[in-house]
C-alpha cells in the first residue's frame, strides 16, 4: 500500500519523539509527496541537563525538521510542562480537535496505547479520541513499550534510514540517552526489515485503518 498526496499528523509528546519512532517513515512519506505535519507538544526544559539553554530543543527540533524536509510551517509546538500531561488532558484533547479542524490529515501516527510514559500515553489516548475517523498508526519507542504489536511495516531504503539518523544527530541535548544510538536505531530497523524479508523497516501498530 502506498500513500501518496494524503495530509499526515505526527503527534510527537516530546521534541524528538517523532524522529525516534518513525523518522524514516517521515522522510519517505515527504518523499513521496505526502503532506506532512508534526506536532510536538513539550520542549522538556525540566529534563535538560543545566549546562544546555532551556530553548535548547526548540532550537534542535527545528533543525532535525529540516534534515527530514519538513517544512517550516508544517512543524507545530505546544509548550506543555513534561511529566505533566495528564493533568491537562482536556485542554490537549481541544488543542487536537483544532488540529483536525485546520489539518483534516487522513493519516495520524501517535504513541502506543501500550507506552507506560505518561504523556506518551496521555498523547495517545487523546489522540484516538480526537482522530478515530481517520488511519491512525501507533510507533515504536521500545523503551517505553511493555508490549507491541506489530502489525504495520513501513519498508525504507538506507537514504531515509540516513535521514532519520541525520536528523537524531541535531539534538545533542538528548545524546547522553542510551536509546540515542545510532547502532541501536540501525539494528532494530534491521530486526523489523528481517521480519519482512526486507533490509530495514520501521514498525506500527494499526490501531485504525481506513482504505
């Protein structure tokens, strides 16, 4: 199945969430002429190490935008405190329905409902409140992940596998996470591409699917 000429919504809980979960996903979906938005709803300053500006990922999810060819205006950011997103769920839940309002996306990739970081999960829930008429697809952060299914492949060739790296590589403020890997990233694309007898995938669960 490809997608071509549809609006795509990444909802991404925090600055770098979307590059981490299908950021070879985004670059292929660009690529092949999809209008794509990625929304981010926290700039973590209360998880920064000191040393760095606390606008120091704003700054960095700007310029990993860029490497995936997202464009400028195509990038939207909240400015929810992290940790915090559970207490203001009806507050995000409205700030998603102005999204589908504006953006109408046929395509919504969100958190899995099975992510145990709670404004991941809160990001999720919300999000299938707010987009259950349109595709939506959860993507993998395994280290949030008690379980995944995996249900959806995006197969990538090594040219978006590279842009997602590329983009990864603008946030040096989260370079210190163990996940932060690039042969970490690079091996499980490889694990989900051999489940498809292909080189390297990215892997979703379909939550909803709309042919």
């Amino acid at each position: 199945m490809n997608f071509k000429g549809k609006t795509v919504l990444i909802l991404a809980p925090h600055t770098d969430d979307a590059e981490f979960g299908c950021g070879g996903t985004i670059s292929k979906l660009i690529e092949e002429g999809n209008n794509v938005y990625c929304v981010a709803f926290s700039a973590c300053e209360l998880s920064l190490q000191t040393h760095f500006p606390k606008d120091i990922l704003i700054t960095e999810i700007k310029e990993a935008a860029k490497e995936l060819s997202i464009p400028p205006e195509n990038l939207i950011l909240y400015n929810y405190e992290v940790r915090t997103f559970n207490y203001k769920r009806q507050e995000i839940l409205q700030d998603l329905i102005n999204l589908r309002s504006k953006l109408n996306p046929d395509i919504v990739f969100i958190p899995s409902l099975n992510d145990i970081h709670q404004d991941h999960y809160t990001i999720a829930h919300e999000g299938l409140r707010a987009f259950k008429n349109a595709t939506i697809f959860c993507y993998e952060v395994p280290w949030n992940n008690l379980n995944f299914n995996t249900s959806a492949f995006f197969v990538l060739s090594p040219r978006h596998l590279q842009k997602k790296f590329n983009a990864l590589a603008k946030y040096q403020s989260q370079a210190h996470r163990p996940y932060a890997n690039e042969d970490f990233l690079r091996s499980l694309a490889r694990v989900r591409g051999t489940q498809i007898n292909v080189e390297f995938a990215e892997c979703f669960e379909v939550l909803r699917l709309i042919i």
